[in-house]
C-alpha cells in the first residue's frame, strides 16, 4: 500500500474518507454508527470530515465498522530470523555506566 500525504492534515482527511467509504459500504447511516460506538453524531461527522479526534473515539469507530483488528497491524512486531537472533545475542544491551 502505497500512501502518499505528506502531512497531519493528509492523513486526518484520508484516514476520514476510508471510514466514510467503509460506513456506505455497510449501509449504515452515521446516527446509528455513533449509537453503536457509543460516541456522539458529531463526533463521527468530525473524524469523517479529517477533523482531529482523539484516539479513543477513533478505535471506537472502528471497533463499530469491524475494522479494529486493523489497528493491530498498524506497528507489527518485526519477526526475527534464528540467524538474526544468534547475532543479536552476543551484541550488547545496555551501555555501561560512566565512571567519574
């Protein structure tokens, strides 16, 4: 997936436009998505017009739409290679402390 937005705004807007898509898709009006979520009208108005919300509103939408699980792949834990691991074991994890 291939996103070009170079700032907040972009990404407030685009990440609004999605949810409106997906809310149609579902055919379901945004009165009853709000009551679903538990978050008021306006609140769904606001983040489907790329205005800021905070992130609990946020994942209350989503988890609403079905598409919460989509918040667990946004920071994926990397997974590392046995070889990656033997590397990683013999490098150090701390840095020592100064002496004075």
């Amino acid at each position: 997936m291939d996103i070009n937005v170079n700032t907040d705004q972009e990404i407030m807007d685009t990440l609004g436009y999605r949810l409106k898509r997906i809310r149609l898709k579902k055919n379901i009006l945004q009165k009853d998505l709000a009551k679903k979520a538990g978050i008021s009208l306006r609140a769904i108005q606001k983040v489907e017009s790329g205005v800021f919300v905070n992130l609990k509103t946020l994942i209350a939408v989503a988890r609403a739409l079905g598409k919460i699980e989509d918040f667990f792949s946004l920071f994926e834990i990397p997974t590392i290679s046995p070889m990656e691991y033997h590397k990683m074991k013999n490098e150090r994890m701390r840095s020592r402390k100064k002496k004075i």
